[in-house]
C-alpha cells in the first residue's frame, strides 16, 4: 500500500507508543488526535479590544491571557490558519527519493 506522508499525518515521534489523547476543534468541533491538531496560542487581553488600545495609548499595562486553540486540518486549511504549500516549497527531499515517491 503506497505511503502518502513519512509521519502518517501525525507528530507522535517514533519512540513513543500507544495512543495520543484527544482535543476538539474549535471551530467546527470536531474531535482530533492531540499530535495532528494545528496548535495555535494567542495572547488576548483580559479587557475589550478599544478599552486595551486605549489604556495601552496612556501607558498603562494591560494583562493578557493566553489562549490555546486547536484545529482539525480541513478547518486550518478553509480558514487560512495552515495552508497547502506547493511540491517545490515542502522539505526538500532528495531526488532519487522524489523519483520513488512520484511516479507520473
């Protein structure tokens, strides 16, 4: 059976056995491997965005909270958050593996 990616889609490592836990998408809900989720933190403050630009403009510190969302693969893809690189732009293989892998 031919292998489309080396790591099957997934970040686990090879040492590592047994199963990953579960996250949900936070956009659509789904529910996904922890290791194959798009992780991506941001800091958003505690406060609404004008009052923050307002109180960072008179030098006042603002707190900010870190915020973690997860996403399944066709969700980062539809909303911009990863997106799909072209063959030339993935990591570089060499050519004798590129000959194997793809067979036109």
């Amino acid at each position: 059976m031919p292998l489309k990616r080396k790591n099957r889609g997934r970040s686990k490592g090879r040492g590592k056995k047994g199963r990953s836990g579960f996250v949900f998408c936070s956009n659509c809900g789904r529910r996904i491997p922890e290791d194959k989720a798009i992780k991506r933190v941001m800091w958003v403050p505690t406060v609404p965005a004008a009052v923050a630009r307002e109180l960072e403009k008179q030098g006042a510190f603002v707190p900010k909270k870190r915020v973690v969302k997860y996403y399944c693969v066709s969700c980062a893809v539809h909303f911009g958050v990863a997106k799909i690189r072209a063959r030339d732009e993935r990591k570089e293989l060499p050519e004798e593996m590129l000959s194997k892998r793809y067979r036109f």
